[in-house]
C-alpha cells in the first residue's frame, strides 16, 4: 500500500494488523450494503468488539488515547475496504475524540459516558436540518427546547444523521429561546418520543442509512443538557473531522488498486500481453499515483502539525484545506481509474462505479469547498492588511 510509509509506531502497525484481517469479509458486504441502502451493522459490531470505538477515549477513560495522525491512517483503512462503514464509524471516532480532546463536558459526565463507550455505545451529532443545511453556514437550528417543570422538552427533525440504525446516543442541537442560543442535548435512543423515519434515498454512500431523527416533546433531563453557544461554531477548530478526507482517500486507494490489478490481468486480443503494457495505461497509473502522493502527503502533514503542540498554533486554513485538496483529488482518482478499466467499469457489478458515486459524496461534508476557498483568500487579504 502506498500509506506504508505514514506507518510510524508499532501501535499503528498493530492495528493496521488487526483491520486487514477483516478487508476480505468487510469487501464481500460492500455490493449488498450499496444496492439494498443496507447499513453494515456487523462491520460496526466487529470494530465494537475488536475495541476500536473506544480509542480516541483518553487512557485515564478507558481509552487509547489516539492522535489524529492514528485517525486518519485508521479510518483510510477502513475506508478502503468499506466506505460506508468508513464514514459511519468515523463520525463516532471523531466525536469522542473531540468531546474528550476539549473537555467539552463536565468531569462528570464525561466519566459516566466514557463508561458507556466502553461497553459499546455510539454517537454521532444531529445537527443538519433541511431548513439550515449544515450546520457549518450559521443557521439557527429549527429544533428548540424549552424549559418544563425542570425538564427540558425537545422537538424537531434532523437530516443526515449517518448510523441512525445502531446509534445508541444523539447529540441533538436545538434552539433554546429564553436562553437565545442553541444547546446541545445528549439523548438515548430508546427515549420517548425519539424516532427514526426511513428517508435516505440517495446515490452515495448508501450503507451509511443516514435517516431522518424526529423528535416529539422529548424529555431530556438537565444532566442532559451537556453544552449551549450563542455564536455559530462553524469556525471552530475541529481535527477530528479529517476523518471525513481520510474515508474518500481511502476510496480512491481501492479504485486505484482495483484498476491497477486490471490492467495487469486483461490481455484483449488486439494485442500481446496485458494493456498495462500500454502508453495512456501508463500515464493513467502514473497520474493516479501522483495525485495519492499529493493528497496523502498533504492529509498526513497536516494531522502531524496538529499533534505536535508546539507547531499546532501556527495551523490556519490548513484542516479544511486538506479536505478540500483529498476530496477532489480523491473524486479524480476514481475518473482516472475508470478510464483505465473502460466500460466495464460502467456495470453495477464492478465496484469502480459504487467508488465513482460514493466519492462524490465528500463534495457536501464539511467543510464546503467555496467556505474553504473564500476563508483563504480572507486570511491573505486580512494578513496583507496586517503587514
């Protein structure tokens, strides 16, 4: 694999171990989770049971306490084997790991839950609404809150709240008017009034069965109430969303390494020997490698300044911008690949054309490429003002 050489520790080596051990069941699942929208509930099972979830828990909760240099080489992998199990669990990964990098919790709670993630909970932000769109633009969410006999009551619909079909938690934004500001409520699935209505009907990543969560005059304890803002958080430093980048790097290693073996193998009787042996063949490899040497490059310097504390003050635009470069490099990977395997790649039992939909999907996560784009040319501007 051409990730090899971002490999840098034996904890990294033993889990890169431990997820190849599940490529080939995890692969044969793919074709059935894409054309049924069937979510790969016993890929997740399997990443619960091998302890994976519970990673990016500190070590002090239970965890491994893992760095976003571990996320992104782990989530790759996954991701090259299954991208919707990739996406979906990554949502998981990366919202443990920031709740816990930030302390955004109180010590409290955030024990109590940790608790809960060892023994195989899952959660993920149901933010987006189809009113707001993401979250990232600023809008005030639909969903409220209000304030009952020390109770809160909540109610309102969310889309693309991606795993709906085994979460075990939502953390549900919702606008709280007495308080003008949005908070953020931790609910259980199996509480009153919560439900999941079967909406997710799309092209990409269909496995991931990002449903509809409706809520009805749900009743969520001030326990519950774990977090409130009054500005958009859009602008919020978050390196655990490289896992987005990381899942359609992931992708676009499969479509290469599929196009690759390919072109070794099929010899059509126009000539002698395989068509890797041909020129454009060639320079479509090449291209493909160069554009994964790029975004990996790129994707894995960027989580490597964010360890290192001291070199992490001086990051800007350089998150969202990895996202922006691997997610289109990612989307060209995959064209590159399907030329190289012509029309059959066209046909619905080859797994370019799921790769070719699934990829475009990294196009509407966030952040969006014209945010991204405009914010750079914002900090150029504000640092010639500055100079």
């Amino acid at each position: 694999m051409l990730k090899s050489l971002f490999i840098k520790n034996d904890f990294q080596k033993e889990w890169i171990h431990k997820l190849t051990q599940q490529k080939k069941l995890f692969m044969s699942r793919s074709k059935e989770t894409d054309e049924k929208g069937k979510f790969p509930k016993e890929n997740i099972q399997t990443l619960i049971d091998m302890g994976f979830t519970k990673l990016p828990l500190p070590k002090e909760y239970g965890g491994e306490g893992i760095n976003i240099s571990d996320l992104v080489l782990l989530q790759e992998t996954i991701s090259s084997f299954d991208g919707a199990t990739g996406l979906a669990i990554g949502w998981h990964q990366s919202v443990i790991g920031e709740l816990y990098e930030k302390r955004l919790w109180q010590e409290e709670k955030l024990t109590s839950f940790a608790k809960e993630v060892c023994h195989g909970a899952l959660v993920n932000r149901a933010a987006s609404e189809a009113q707001t769109g993401s979250p990232t633009r600023g809008g005030r969410p639909g969903t409220y809150a209000v304030k009952k006999d020390n109770k809160w009551m909540v109610s309102g619909r969310k889309i693309f709240t991606t795993m709906s079909p085994v979460l075990t938690h939502f953390l549900v934004t919702a606008w709280i008017e007495e308080k003008e500001g949005t908070g953020i409520f931790l609910i259980d699935k199996d509480t009153a009034g919560l439900s999941i209505e079967e909406t997710w009907d799309v092209m990409s990543m269909r496995g991931t069965e990002s449903h509809d969560l409706v809520l009805e005059n749900v009743e969520v304890s001030e326990d519950n109430f774990v977090e409130f803002f009054q500005a958009p958080r859009g602008n919020n430093v978050n390196a655990w969303l490289l896992h987005i980048p990381a899942c359609y790097l992931g992708i676009a290693q499969a479509a290469r390494d599929y196009a690759v073996k390919f072109a070794t193998e099929y010899s059509p009787n126009s000539i002698s020997g395989t068509i890797s042996q041909l020129p454009n063949v060639q320079s479509l490899i090449g291209q493909i490698d160069l554009e994964l040497m790029k975004a990996r490059h790129f994707l894995y310097s960027v989580a490597e300044v964010y360890d290192d504390q001291t070199r992490r003050p001086y990051l800007t635009n350089e998150l969202g911008a990895a996202k922006h470069i691997v997610t289109n490099s990612s989307i060209k990977i995959v064209d590159q690949a399907m030329r190289i395997v012509g029309a059959k790649s066209l046909h619905l039992s080859n797994p370019l054309q799921r790769y070719y939909r699934d990829v475009r999907a990294g196009l509407h996560n966030p952040p969006m490429d014209d945010m991204m784009i405009a914010k750079i040319a914002q900090t150029a501007l504000k640092e010639m003002d500055n100079n």
